[in-house]
C-alpha cells in the first residue's frame, strides 16, 4: 500500500469531515465568481441577465466535460496508490494534465464554431444573440485553460490533497473577484468590456490556477514533468481514464443539457421567467456548496479504500455522506422557501424577475437533498471504475422524470411546470442514485 493512500487509515467520519471542509471553502470560492458574475451583469440590464440565463447551463455543461476529466484522473490515481502502484499513478497523473489539453483545444474550437446555431436552437432572441456572444466566443477559445485546470485538480484529489485543491480555487476566484468588475462595469476611466469581460476574467484566472497547481503538485509523488509525460504509455493511461471519464463527463453534463432544454421550455413564458430561473440557478448552485464539496471529496475516500480491498470503508463513508445530504437539503430548503424575494433583491429590483424567482425557490428547493444524494452517488460510483452506471442513472433522472414532466404539463402550468419537474428529477433521482451505490458497494469486491 502506498503512502500516499492516507485515506485507507483512520477514521472515516475524520476523513470525510477533513476532506470535504477544505472542498466546501474551495467551491465556495469557486460557485461565488458565478454570484458576482451575475451581480455585475445584472447591472448592466434585464437583457443580460436574460442572456446570462442561456449562457449558463451551457457554461455548466462545458464545464461538466472538465469535470469528467477531473473525476477520470482522480479516480485512477486513488485506485492506484491504494493498491500501492505510485508509478503507474505518476504515469496517469501526466497524461491526464495532456490529454485535457488537447480536448479543451478540441472542444473550444467546435464550440466557437456553433455558437449561433446552438443558442437559436435554445429560442434565444435575436436581440440577445449578440450579448450571448460576447460571452461565449472567448469562453470557447479558453476550454483548453478550462480542462488542464480541472485535470490537475484532479491529481491533487485522488492524493487526498484537498487542502492543496482549496488554495488553487481560491486564486481563480480571488483573480475573479479582482477582475470581473473592472473587465464587465470599467473603473478608473475604463469603459469595461460588458459581459465579455466576465469570460476574460475567467480564463485569466484559471491561468493564474493552473500556475499555483503546477507549483503545489511538484511537492507531492506525482509531480508533472516533460520526461514523465514521455513514460505515460498513452494507450494504457488513455483507456483507464476515459473508461471513467467519458461516462462521468456526460453524466455531469446531462443535469445542464437538461436545463437548458428547460430553459428553452421557459422562453416562451417571457424573458421575465427566463431571468428569474438563471438568477436563482446561481443562488442554488452557491447554496449547494456543501454538498458539491461532499460530492468532490467522497471520490477520493471510496477509491483509495476500494482499491486497497476495503469496500466496508467504502460503504461505510457512503452511509454517512448520505445521512448529510438529507439533512442539510431539507434545513436548506425550509431557508430558501422562506427568503425567496430577499435573495432575488440582490440580483434585481423587476418585480416579475424577483416573482419569478420565489416561485422557482418555493418549488424545486425541496429537492436539494435528492440532488446531493446524486452527486454524492454518481462520485462514489465514478471512483470504483462504474462510471456507466452513474451515467446511465442520470441519463434516467433527465430524460425519463426531468423533461417529460417539464413538457407535459407547461400548457397548464406555465412556468411552474419547469419548477416542479426539476423537483421531481431531484426527488426521484435522488431515491434511485442511493439504491444504485448501494448495491454497487455491496455485491462488487474492492479491486483497482
């Protein structure tokens, strides 16, 4: 066994709350440029918060693709040190950081070329088309700053480093903070460059993140060096993280794909309900920090464990994380049923926006438990190499619950139809996700 498997020992209930703090802190850090993101924009007018609400779960979905890169190369390196191969873990580490680079390259360029044909096919307005754009255009030729990112989080999580992965969120958001209201609003004689300054500040921080990452991974066993990347056996190191990765960057892809079909659905109630849904959608994305964070931590814990053939830890960290799911959902959704319009104040002062935005809280906050019981889920199956599973039980939530509800009953009930069909994606996904890591803990030995 490794000694970089750290999380095979001791107590799990101590590794789950050391692991998972440091997590929260980060994402925090992370879910606040999103905050401030719409804040400034917000100032800048009703339509660009509109148009904001289209770029979103675009943005969130791109994102997810990082995500699975991420979660592909953690979970290889955890299994790795727990079965107590450092070389093979080193060797993964450094194809991981390449091959998101050339994905992002990939990516960013498709996307920059589809820009308007993908926001027309979401019914966004001609009027908003141009505001869209100047967002996502350099968004897109960013993706490869995007992706290495995330990769090189992804070697400090299955370390067990969460600390380390904290600072390293903490300067892309720092770098935000700085930036966004000089780039979007201008200050000091600056004009500012409107929502497109919001893109620019974003990739200028994850620059500054990928920096700091470099300099905090040289000081572990898996330091990312040109002669190591030499050794990386492509062909291996390619099959065992998109074994994970591909499944797991579509299942983190499928929620926001979701979204934005309903926010489509929502285009047609008005530009009002559209503003309202994004603006509370950045609020619920901050809201549910803790639990992203549980989600981003419990991968490293259940895969050590299970490679190290300790799947009763790995099960053992599962019901615990479970338990905290429920209960911090439901106590959020009792704060957020009750302060809907005074969270809407912050972001706008239209009256049908901050409407709008109550009536999404009052409904789909209650389903906040069942979302952390799936992201918490599809982590833990992600880390013991069955990532189709997880991809399978989200593909199910979206397209089975999700969308059909959304479709159906909009003719009737308008824009509370999108509402309450996220609830019932929540409710139900939730249900399903725990039964399915279950089983998948309890019937499969602990094996790399």
């Amino acid at each position: 066994m490794s000694e970089g498997a750290k999380l095979t020992r001791g107590s799990i209930r101590g590794h789950l709350v050391t692991q998972t703090l440091p997590m929260i802190i980060g994402v925090a850090a992370i879910m606040s440029v999103g905050l401030i993101d719409a804040y400034f924009i917000g100032q800048l007018g009703s339509a660009e918060l509109a148009a904001v609400a289209f770029v979103f779960p675009v943005t969130i979905a791109l994102s997810s693709l990082g995500v699975g890169v991420m979660v592909g190369v953690n979970s290889v390196i955890a299994r790795a040190l727990g079965a107590g191969d450092t070389a093979q873990a080193a060797r993964r580490a450094n194809f991981g950081a390449v091959f998101a680079v050339v994905l992002g390259a990939i990516l960013g360029l498709t996307l920059y070329l589809l820009l308007d044909p993908l926001f027309r096919l979401m019914q966004a307005s001609d009027a908003l088309l141009p505001l869209i754009r100047a967002y996502m255009a350099p968004f897109a030729l960013g993706m490869p700053v995007l992706l290495l990112q995330m990769a090189l989080n992804g070697v400090l999580r299955g370390q067990g480093e969460a600390r380390k992965t904290t600072v390293v969120a903490f300067t892309f958001a720092i770098a935000n903070w700085v930036l966004d209201p000089l780039l979007i609003s201008g200050a000091f004689g600056f004009a500012g460059f409107g929502m497109a300054g919001a893109a620019y500040a974003s990739i200028a921080g994850y620059a500054l993140a990928i920096g700091v990452a470099l300099w905090l991974i040289a000081g572990t066993e898996l330091p990312i060096k040109p002669s190591l990347i030499r050794q990386s056996r492509f062909g291996e190191s390619a099959r065992a993280i998109l074994r994970v990765a591909g499944p797991a960057a579509f299942s983190n892809a499928v929620n926001p794909i979701g979204l934005s079909i309903l926010t489509a659905l929502l285009a047609a109630q008005g530009e009002a309900a559209v503003a309202g849904f994004g603006a509370a959608g950045r609020l619920q994305s901050f809201a549910v920090v803790p639990l992203l964070g549980l989600s981003g931590s419990i991968g490293a814990i259940v895969g050590q464990n299970w490679g190290a053939g300790r799947p009763d830890r790995a099960r053992l960290a599962m019901l615990e994380a479970g338990v905290f799911c429920l209960v911090y959902g439901i106590a959020l959704a009792f704060v957020l049923f009750a302060a809907g319009e005074w969270f809407a104040r912050f972001f706008t002062d239209d009256p049908a926006v901050i409407a709008e935005f109550d009536s999404y809280l009052r409904i789909a906050a209650w389903g906040y438990a069942g979302f952390g019981l799936v992201i918490v889920a599809n982590g833990a199956l992600n880390a013991v190499d069955k990532a189709s599973w997880a991809l399978t039980q989200s593909c199910a939530r979206v397209f089975l619950v999700m969308l059909p509800i959304g479709w159906l009953l909009r003719p009737r009930w308008g824009a509370e139809a999108v509402y309450a069909a996220e609830l019932a994606a929540n409710v139900v996904g939730g249900a399903v996700a725990a039964l399915i890591v279950w089983r998948a803990l309890r019937h499969f030995p602990g094996r790399q």
